[in-house]
C-alpha cells in the first residue's frame, strides 16, 4: 500500500499571509505531498479580544476564505479547541494514529526552527514528522544548516529543506500596515482583505 504524505502548515495566522501560502504550496509540489492541512493554534479564551487581535473564530475564517482557491489546502480545527493550549505532539500523535498509513510534513519558517529546543516534547515532535523548513529573515544558510544538524542529532529529526525566495513579510508588519492605514493587496488573498475590512481588524494594536 502507498503511503499517503500529508503537509502541515501550523500557526497563529493572525492573519494568515502569503508568505503561510507559499511554503504550503512549495512543500505541496517539493514532496509530492497529497494535501497540505493548515492548522490554526487555538488561543486560551482569556488571551482572545486582547487589543487589535482577532478571535478565534476570525482566524478560522480567513484561514478559511485565503485558502479556498486551492484544491489540495485544507483547513483543519484539531488546535482550535476553545479550552485553551493545544500542543504540536499531541496533535501530530493524534493525527497518527487516526492515520496510520500517513506521513506528515510539519512545515515551518527557519525562525520556528531557532525556537524547536522550547517547544514542549520536541522529542515526540520529531519522532511523529518529517520537519521541512524555509528560509525566512535573510537567515545566513550556514546558520540554518547548522541548526538544522544539530536538531537531526539531537532528536534523531529528520530535517529537510523548502526552497523558496526568502519571503519579506510577516502578520505582525501586517497589523501594523493596517493600523496605519496602508494597503495590503497583493500580500493577502482578496477575499481576506475583504473580511478584515467588514471586521474592522488590526485598526488598532
Ligand atoms: P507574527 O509576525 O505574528 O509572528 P508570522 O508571520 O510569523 O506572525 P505565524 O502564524 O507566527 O506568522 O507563523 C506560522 C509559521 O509560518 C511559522 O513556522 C513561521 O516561521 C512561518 N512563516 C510565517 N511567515 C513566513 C515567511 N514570510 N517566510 C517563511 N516562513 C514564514
Ligand atoms: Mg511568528
């Protein structure tokens, strides 16, 4: 039986941006994966509301709305539980054993990757996904190679890369083009730009 491989595009994705799309769609065509699953992290009710964020809820839903045009992205709730944090490992056991016959891509960018160490079990993390990591913050190849041998000897990881241009943009610079008035466009699918507009988000932060 072929085994199937399933990408995983995890994030806070507040809001989700081209940069999220593009290392979903590079990891789709490197690896010849089956579909790529975008998995916004659930945000304990308390932390949601907090100026200028947007809710759980909104994050679903341009999730939702930005990767509706592509056939092979799908949106996956198993982190968005409403009872707080959610962790990677569990999720990636979880979506193991209800399937066994997968192999799951968990794709970050190279700044995820700096952090691997403090992620909670990154051990078990490891041991349930392949990692594929891209580029991002103009970091210095030899820096992220370096990283990238030091997890696969650590936890035995098996690490690999994404080529893509480094891509300049982030939903932080995002929130903060909005609350000053700047456009967006091209930086965010329509359809988003639209909702954050009808949400009135991001206008203060
Ligand atoms: P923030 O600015 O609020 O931290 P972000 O743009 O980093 O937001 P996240 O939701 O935190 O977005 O990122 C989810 C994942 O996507 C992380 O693994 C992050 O490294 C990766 N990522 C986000 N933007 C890019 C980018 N422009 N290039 C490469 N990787 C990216
Ligand atoms: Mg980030």
């Amino acid at each position: 039986m072929i085994r199937k491989k399933v990408g995983i595009m995890g994030g806070t994705f507040d809001p989700i941006h081209i940069g999220h799309l593009i290392l979903g769609e590079a990891a789709f065509e490197q690896y010849s994966l089956d579909k790529v699953l975008f998995m916004p992290a659930g945000r304990p009710p308390f932390k949601e509301g907090r100026k200028g964020m947007a809710s759980n809820e909104q994050r679903t839903e341009m999730v939702r709305l930005a990767i509706a045009s592509n056939p092979h992205f799908e949106l996956c709730l198993l982190e968005m539980n409403d009872d707080g944090m959610s962790y990677t490992y569990r999720t990636l056991e979880r979506l193991k054993e209800e399937n066994p016959d997968t192999d799951y891509y968990f794709i970050m960018g190279a700044d995820s990757l700096m952090y691997f160490d403090t992620w909670m079990n990154p051990q078990r993390i490891a041991d349930a996904a392949i990692i594929v990591v891209a580029t991002r913050n103009h970091m210095p190849q030899e820096s992220l190679n370096e990283k990238m041998k030091q997890l696969s000897e650590k936890f035995s990881a098996s690490i690999r890369k994404l080529e893509t241009p480094n891509l300049d943009i982030s939903s932080s610079q995002i929130r903060e083009w909005i609350s000053q008035g700047r456009g967006i466009q091209y930086y965010v699918p329509d359809p988003e730009i639209q909702y954050i507009e009808e949400q009135q988000l991001y206008r203060e932060i």
